[in-house]
C-alpha cells in the first residue's frame, strides 16, 4: 500500500497550547498513596514523595495536572486536606466506596507540582458543595495574606499564595452516578454563579465548565448547549471526556475508535460556536479535554471493591489497567487527534498519571515502571510544542460497521519554527505495511532526519510489567530519509514512528 501527505509550512492549523499534554491525580486507588506518596519508600523525599516517580513525571515534561478529582471530588471537603496531618480527618469516599486519610492535601500536592515542574489545575466540589465553599478556597489558595482564609494558610504553613490560575468547576455533573449530580439548567445557573464570584476575587483566573461525561449521555449535546447558555461569558473552557475500550478483542475497529473522538470534538464546538453567535459575543470558548484515555483491562478485578464488597478499604489497588502495545497505539491516536484540533482543544488531561489506568506504574516499596502507553505520550509531549500543521493525506482505507472508510495511516506534524524542527507522528492502524511520501513544502532546502524512532511488535497484546519493564519500548527506525524534497518512509504493519527533522 502506498500513501502521499504534503506538508507546508504556511498550512497551519494553530499554535499548540503546551497544556495540551497535561494529565490528572485523584484520590482513587493508588495514585496518591503508593503511588506519588508513600514516606517509607527508599526514594522517598522529606515530603514523603517518592523520587523515583518525580524522575518519570520529569521525564514526560507534563505542564499541568488536574487534581483531586474526578469523581472523588464531589463529595469532597477542602479543608480536610490542610492543617496538621495528625489532626487530619479519615472520611469515606462514597465515589469509590474507599477510605481516604487525608494525608495529602492541597499543600503537600502543591509541594509535588513544583518538584515534577508542573502546574496545579485544580477542580472545586460542586456536587456536595457549591459557591462559597469555592470561594472560600479561593482566597484560602491565592490571596497573599490579611483575611481569614488566607491566614489559615499561613498558620497552616504556606506564607506564599498557591496562585492557582486554572479551576474546574466541578466534575461530570452531567452523570446521575455523580454526588450531586444537577440537571444542565440547575448546574449551568450554579456554575454561573460560582465563576462570577470567582472572578470578583480574581479576573485573571481560567474556568472550565463541565460538558459531557461522554458522547454516549442521552443529555449530550444539549447539555453544552444548556451550560454554555448559562456560562458563556464567565467560562474559558467546556470539559469534555472520552475513554476507549477493546472489550470485543477488535483491533481494526478498536484502532479506529479515534474517528469517534473526532467527531465528539467537531459537535461541541458547533455548539460553542452556536452559542457564541447566539451571545453575539466576540469572545473564544475553547475544549477542556480534561480525562481521556484507554480503560477496560480491570473492569471485571474492581467490581468487588465498586460494589462495597471489600467494606471501606484504603488505597487498594482499582483501575490498574497493563496496558499493551495495541494500546500504545491507540494512545498515539488520541494524541494526533488533538494535535490536529489544536484550534479548539487547548487542553488536555491523560487519565491518569500514576497506577490508575496510567502510564507509570509502581510497586509499594519497590520500584516504579513505564508500560507501554508511556512512549508515545512522552514524544508527544517532548516534541509536540510549536505550530500543528493542516496536513493534505491520500492513503489507503479499511471499512468499519458504523464508522464506514477509516484512514489506514494517520498522521500530526508539528513545526517548531524557532527551533527549526519539523516533527511527524505517524501511526499504522492496518496489517499492511504503508509506502509513504511526504511532500516538504516552505521549510528550506536543507531538512535532514535527526531522529527516528519507533515502536512496533508482532504481538499487539505484548506489555511491559515491573518484572520485565522493558519487553515493549522505542527503539531508532531505519526506512525512512529525505529525498528530492520528500521524506519517505516505509511504514510497517501495525506501527508507530516519530520522525524528526531539523534545518
């Protein structure tokens, strides 16, 4: 099979916010307790963080994480998270029916933003809670001092403001599974409210609106439509999430689940553009796309603890998906996806960062591990900063029930012009090997490749583990060079290539 792809420098999509590559801790299973956090660890620092996942965070350059939830969120009280831990109440979380400490808090998860180098997105409780419990933690986060809640914060031991600048305002109040979950008028009118208190403390702050959970809401898209009436004018950004599963063991269709994503994106911002027009504003609402990711490995191994089988346990292992190199396929999807709607997707949070459905992985008290979706979501991140290029491919189709022809290559490139680097990301979702040209056009005469990496397995379901960590990973690519004004590449069966050239 064969594929041409013309590539120009003045064909532009957008300049690519870096929050685009951000993730997301909740308080679910093991992501804070063992997993960020676990004082008797051997690399743990004076903070009780364990440096070894510090180092793999770092690794993957994430800008920002969305913390404490989730789910967990919505029945969550701020203020059980500060003060003295010994004094720290233990609460149950009715969203994942376990038991939290406390023990982390908006102070220590501050503390570990600024050691991986990340900004703090941080989502207020407006399930259980609502106005002023949000802006009451407001000032308690960002005012420098000379008010109650800010001399709390002082006394609790943090002189300096947290200076939040991203809120979300609450969490997937679309779903009946939610604590406090509101119709779309009910949560657009309080969502309104909260973000005009808000910005009376802080014009300058960026709010995220809830969207939908996921296209498959009997409410979507009406909700953003019924939101977005409601908040327009106050908000930055709707949220929107989506997660993908390969339940029937499908991988053509699995691989081609990204299209889903695609088209989930082009509605929403009709309707932002709808109620845009609709507010005659001059204003520009962008997509949160703040949890995606691929889960379904560990449906069946939570559904005891989910179910309140297990009582009220303490950071036991849920959604601890291994995922495997079919998965870091689709994971790379995903991100192309978003690379290309950088227009309208500024950011986005992969769900999660640590042992829950993640990328790193840890052992209590032992070590900590990439798997397999690790890799293309670090090229990205490293490589994915600059400008998305509006890309014109011509290649080979397969069919899928319900999708219809799904592009067998997928490709995103990225320029960097002020670097001088050209990057393309390059997916095969099909069984064939895909001959594959690509016009460069307005970047110099001088473009050489100066790096190429690739992932590829004969086993799709081949995955990294704690015992062999390095079963599935990157390693340089071959086949491809720059010729004649093209850089041409063979791109095998089932593959992942990241090729990088520079003027």
């Amino acid at each position: 099979m064969r594929a041409t792809v013309t590539a120009h420098a003045r064909f532009v999509v957008s300049e690519i916010d870096p929050r685009l590559y951000g993730s997301f801790i909740e308080h679910l299973g093991r992501a804070v307790y063992t997993g960020i956090y676990e004082p008797g660890h051997p690399t743990a620092d004076k903070n009780g963080m364990r440096c070894d996942v510090i180092d793999l965070v770092r690794e993957l350059s994430v800008p920002i994480v969305r913390y404490p939830g989730g789910n967990f969120v919505s029945a969550y009280n701020w203020e059980d998270g500060v003060g003295p831990r010994e004094q720290r109440p233990a609460r149950l979380d009715l969203a994942w029916h376990t038991t939290d400490n406390n023990e982390v808090g908006v102070h220590e998860f501050a503390d570990w933003c600024d050691a991986v180098g990340c900004e703090l997105m941080y989502a207020v409780n407006l399930g259980s809670r609502g106005l002023d419990d949000a802006r009451n933690f407001l000032e308690y986060a960002n005012h420098p001092g000379g008010s109650y809640w800010s001399d709390q914060r002082i006394a609790n031991g943090r002189n300096a403001p947290f200076n939040i600048k991203l809120w979300c305002l609450g969490n997937e109040m679309d779903g009946p599974w939610q604590i406090g979950h509101k119709s779309a008028d009910e949560y657009g009118r309080l969502a309104h409210e909260t973000a005009k208190a808000m910005r009376a403390f802080d014009s300058g702050i960026e709010l995220v609106v809830c969207g939908s959970s996921n296209a498959k809401m009997a409410t979507y898209p009406q909700w953003e439509a019924t939101v977005l009436d409601h908040t327009y004018n106050e908000v930055d950004y709707i949220s929107l999430h989506m997660y993908f599963d390969n339940k029937a063991d499908d991988t053509p269709k699995f691989l081609a689940e990204a299209i889903k994503l695609d088209s989930y994106i082009s509605s929403v911002s009709g309707v932002i553009d709808f109620i845009k027009a609709k507010k005659r504003s001059t204003k520009n609402v962008y997509i949160s796309f703040d949890e995606w990711n691929v889960w379904y490995h560990s449906h069946e191994q939570d559904r005891k603890i989910l179910e309140g089988n297990s009582g009220w346990p303490s950071a036991p292992p849920l959604l601890e998906d291994i995922y495997n190199f079919e998965d870091a396929l689709q994971v790379a999807l995903i991100i192309n996806t978003f690379i290309r709607r950088s227009n309208v997707v500024k950011i986005a949070c992969l769900a999660q960062l640590v042992n829950v459905i993640a990328p790193i992985m840890t052992v209590p008290g032992g070590p900590a591990w990439r798997q397999t979706t690790f890799y293309p979501f670090l090229f990205a991140s490293r490589y994915g900063r600059g400008k998305a290029l509006d890309l014109k491919v011509d290649g080979p189709s397969y069919h899928v029930d319900e999708l219809g022809a799904v592009p067998a290559l997928d490709v995103a490139a990225v320029h960097d012009a002020a670097a001088g680097y050209l990057t393309f990301f390059l997916v095969n979702r099909s069984g064939e090997a895909i001959a594959t040209d690509i016009s460069l056009e307005g970047f110099g005469q001088d473009l050489a490749i100066v790096e190429h990496q690739l992932m590829a397995d004969a086993d799709l379901k081949a995955a990294n583990s704690a015992a062999d960590p390095e079963a599935v990973v990157p390693r340089p690519g071959a086949d491809a060079e720059v010729r004649d004004g093209k850089l041409v590449a063979d791109i095998g069966a089932y593959s992942y290539h990241v090729i990088r050239l520079k003027a």
